[in-house]
C-alpha cells in the first residue's frame, strides 16, 4: 500500500500521477544584476594560492578593460578583501546587495564585507553557509564580463552547493606542483566533471623562484613533471606562477591591483575564448 503522500519525490520511489520531474537547483540572478560568465577557481586543499589566483584573474581581466566581480565563496576563510585592502562594510537596498568596488572598479562581495568586526569568525553551520552563498548570486547587483567564484576549498558540502546552485560557465584548478604530480587536485577534477562543469584548465603555482640576481628560474620540486601529469589528465596547464615574495608582500598591504606580471595571460586569452 502506498504510503502517504509527503510531496518529496526525491526521497519517495513510487511512480503516481502527480510524480514530479527532478527540477534544477540553479537559482536566478538577481533581475537587475547582470553577469556574463562565470567561472569557479578551485584546489584540491587549502594554502595552495586559490585567492591569490582569483585575484590575480580579476585583476588580468579588468586590466583588458572588462567589468569584473569576485564572490567570496570561501565563506569561514575570506581572503579576497583583505587583499583589495578592503576595510568597509557593503551596503544594500530594496534593490539588493551592493558590491564593494576596488580601487581599479572590480566587484567584490565577502562576508568579510557584512560582518561588523573583519576579525570576527565566522561560526555557521554548513546549510547557512550555503545560504550565504547562494544569496551572494541571488541578491548581489552584479554588473560584470566575468565573474570570478573564490569557492570555498575541498569537495564539502559548500562546493557542492556552489556547483548546483550557481551556473558555472568553467572552473580553473589552482594546484602546487606537489600537488599535480601526486594528483590531490584529482577530486576536485571528478567533481566538475560529474557536475558537468568543463574545466579550462590548470593553474600552476609556486611553479618556480626567480633568482633575484641572475633571474634564472629555479624549480624547487623538479621541472616538466607538473606538465606532464597535467597532460596525463588531459588538463591545460594554462600558467606557472613563480613563488614571489613581493606578491606575498602586496596581498599583506592590501594592494594586489598592483601586481607587476603576465604569468596569467595564457588563462587570460583562454578566459576571453582565444
Ligand atoms: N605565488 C606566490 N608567491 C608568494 N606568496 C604566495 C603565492 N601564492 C600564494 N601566496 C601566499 O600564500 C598564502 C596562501 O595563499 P592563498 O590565500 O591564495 O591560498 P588559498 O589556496 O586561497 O588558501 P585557502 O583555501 O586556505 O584560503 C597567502 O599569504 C598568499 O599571499
């Protein structure tokens, strides 16, 4: 006998007349926002330079002229203000959620900007986060070419939630070169791939040290493997980024609008669909 109807058709196996196609989790943008594409950044673990890439990205792609965005998705880790120097709390209207602008005009929103004290923790369980998340597309009044999505780091639930609720046009990996060979980024991989997300390709970074006197390049960890193992999973590696402490430096003032470097081009023309 069939029990009673709870209108769950995800939980329920019986196939009756008022039986529900799965619908999408994709939720709509705020009707006055408007966003072009939409990429997530990811890694396979904390540390390996994610906010610094996604930064770096928005910066490249505004320098080309376009309007950029940056949503902190890394909800309980935002890194992103603090490295546009971005000290003021957002504002919002009837209308929505007003993005902070950076000094060059990028977009940010984070909930480092709506809390009343950046050094506050963020104590949230997983669901208000994803909340939190999702809000950042549905309410923020986005005007913006490219939309950069620091996503928060692992497979957890908060990714998840990012990949179903806001459509990703691609995702980039950000990856150490230890973390390439041994391929710690592979879950990440998997995971676009089974949310149908295409990845554009791989971010190496702290692929090498610049010699400060001579210039020469110095692979801490062994040179070509990353690319290799890159290839290996049919993954472009679309930049190597040196480890360069005048970019440690510049996100510790605040002033990553300033970076001096075009290790990120190559992403740059992938991103613009050269
Ligand atoms: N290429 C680099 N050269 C110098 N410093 C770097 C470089 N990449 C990242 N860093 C520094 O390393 C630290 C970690 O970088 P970042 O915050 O971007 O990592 P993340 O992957 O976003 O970490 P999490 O996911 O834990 O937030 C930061 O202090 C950053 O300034």
């Amino acid at each position: 006998m069939m029990s009673e109807c709870t209108h769950e058709c995800s939980t329920c196996g019986e196939s009756c007349s008022q039986r529900q196609e799965p619908q999408s989790l994709l939720k709509e943008l705020n009707p006055a926002a408007r966003v072009g594409k939409v990429y997530g950044v990811v890694s396979g673990k904390g540390g390996v330079g994610k906010s610094m890439t996604t930064c770096q990205l928005a910066v490249t792609m505004r320098r080309r002229g376009y309007q950029v965005g940056v949503l902190d998705a890394d909800v309980t880790g935002p890194s992103i203000p603090k490295a546009f120097g971005l000290h003021q709390q957002a504002t919002g209207s009837e209308a929505g959620m007003n993005p902070v602008l950076t000094r060059t005009g990028i977009q940010v929103m984070s909930t480092n900007l709506l809390l009343a004290n950046e050094t506050d923790p963020v104590i949230w369980r997983g669901p208000v986060i994803s909340g939190v998340v999702q809000q950042f597309w549905t309410d923020v009044l986005w005007n913006c070419d490219y939309l950069f999505v620091d996503m928060p780091p692992g497979t957890g639930d908060v990714s998840l939630s990012v990949f179903q609720s806001i459509p990703l046009d691609g995702i980039l990996i950000v990856a150490s070169p230890q973390e390439l060979v041994s391929m710690v980024v592979e879950k990440a991989v998997k995971m676009a791939e089974m949310m149908e997300v295409p990845i554009l390709g791989v971010v190496e970074n702290m692929s090498y040290v610049a010699c400060p006197d001579c210039g020469q390049h110095i692979h801490l960890f062994g040179q070509g493997k990353t690319r290799e193992a890159a290839e290996r999973h049919s993954l472009p590696l679309l930049a190597e980024m040196p480890i360069d402490p005048a970019l440690a430096a510049l996100v510790d003032a605040g002033d990553i609008e300033s970076f001096e470097g075009s290790w990120l081009d190559g992403a740059a023309d992938r991103l613009e669909g050269k």
